[in-house]
C-alpha cells in the first residue's frame, strides 16, 4: 500500500514481518526476533528505502513474543531518540518478554521450544490504550485471543489492518496448527475486526492456507470469514474427540 511495506525477517524456518509505516512521522510496528536482525536484516532494508534508523520516529508493536519485539532493545541502542509506544496491557510484558515467553510454554513444555533467552526488556514511552491513535492515522485496535496483549494497527487512510499474529488461520507451517490462548476473546476478535470497514490486511506470518497479505477489501473480509470458519473446525474436532473419550489435551 502507499507508504507501507513489509521486511521478512528470519525466525525459526518462517519469517516475521517487520512493517514500515512513511509519513510525516516514520513508524516501525514490530521489530524481528534478535539484535542482529536488526543489524543485519532491518538495518539495510531502511537504507534500500533511503532512510536510516535515526529516521524512525516511532516503534510499535503487536504483542510482546520474542519474534515481534525482540529488536526492541537494539533499536533503542542505536537510535536512543525513538519513541516506543506500546499497548497499556503490554506494559508489564515488554519490560520483561522473557518472563512471558518461558509464561506460554509452561502449559506444554515438552513439546514448545527453549524461550529466547537473548530477550531484553525495555521502558516504553507512550502507552495506549484500545482505540488510541498515534501519527494522526495509525489506530491501536485490542484484539486479544492469540494472547491478551494482541493488537492490531488500523491505518485509517488506506482502512489497512496490520495484524501481527491476531488472526491465526491453520497456524503457520511451522506451528501446524493455529494459536489462541482465549477462545472466547479470539472468537470476539474476529468478530470486531469484521464490522469495520477494511481495504488489506498485513500479518505477522505467512499463514496456512491464505498467506500473509490481503490487498483489496472482497480479501481482506474472506480472510476474516477463513479464521471464522477454521474455529468452527477447530471446535467440531475437539467436541467429536471429547465425546470419543479424549481427555488428554495433548
């Protein structure tokens, strides 16, 4: 879209998009999972643009998992007059991400990955909270389910939506299977996220089966109808094993 465009970073056999927002006031939504995507990755993308990191006015995030804010404390290194605004409900996250990220694997440690112990913490400058604009034009929207901190970041002049992981369709390839921490608030999610108006849609991941970018407003809303759709799937399969006499959660 005009003004927008997505860096792929590298995490774990996938990437994570990491979103440039130009302006009259530069805004980065997210920031790559380590330091040296940072140096190596999101650093050179700026130039390719003809910006540098001290060009950035503002970062935001989408919620707090090592791989949307593990950049967080190099950018504040490098560029110590940048901005960092994040979601009030993130504040305690993202002074402490790896206290969180070892938090979502205490439910099935055998079978997640070792948390990022490479994550550092940071001191946000602006918190806000649901329906608070920042630049004139990026609006935060609540959007829990993925976790209780998940935002997403309307951009009220092209009505585009920047999600990071807040709809998670059939999970990434890597996943295999879609994430929400809360059903009832990603059902609830999903239902907000459909009664405003949205022209594209950019997420966090590439995931399956539709991708990572919806351009055009007849896209963006099958997007939302697919993650509707793969919840009822989700809940018809969980409900059949249940009364087959399941009861292990794994």
């Amino acid at each position: 879209m005009p003004g927008i465009s997505t860096l792929e970073t590298p995490f774990g056999g996938i990437w994570s998009g990491v979103v440039l927002v130009q302006g009259p006031q530069n805004i980065l939504i997210d920031s790559g999972a380590t330091a040296e995507i940072v140096d190596d990755c999101l650093m050179p993308a700026l130039r390719h643009e003809g910006l540098e990191l001290n060009n950035i006015d503002l970062l935001l995030n989408t919620h707090c998992h090592g791989d949307h804010i593990g950049g967080h404390y190099r950018i504040r290194e490098l560029n110590s007059k940048i901005k960092i605004a994040t979601y009030a409900g993130s504040y305690d996250k993202i002074r402490d991400p790896l206290k969180y990220s070892k938090l979502i694997r205490a439910r099935f440690p055998e079978y997640s990955p070792l948390p990022p112990t490479v994550l550092k913490g940071i001191e946000p400058d602006l918190l806000l909270e649901d329906g608070g604009v920042v630049a004139g034009h990026l609006r935060l929207i609540h959007t829990p389910g993925h976790d209780d901190d998940s935002v997403c970041w309307y951009d009220m002049n092209t009505k585009t939506l920047i999600c990071g992981d807040s709809l998670q369709f059939n999970g990434t390839s890597t996943q295999g299977i879609g994430f929400y921490q809360d059903l009832k608030a990603y059902r609830n999610t999903l239902r907000k996220l459909s009664e405003i108006p949205v022209n594209n849609i950019i997420l966090g991941h590439p995931y399956n089966p539709c991708g990572a970018v919806a351009i055009g407003q007849e896209k963006a809303y099958a997007f939302l109808e697919e993650c509707i759709s793969l919840v009822d799937i989700y809940d018809e399969f969980i409900r059949n094993l249940v009364n087959e006499g399941e009861n292990d959660p794994v």
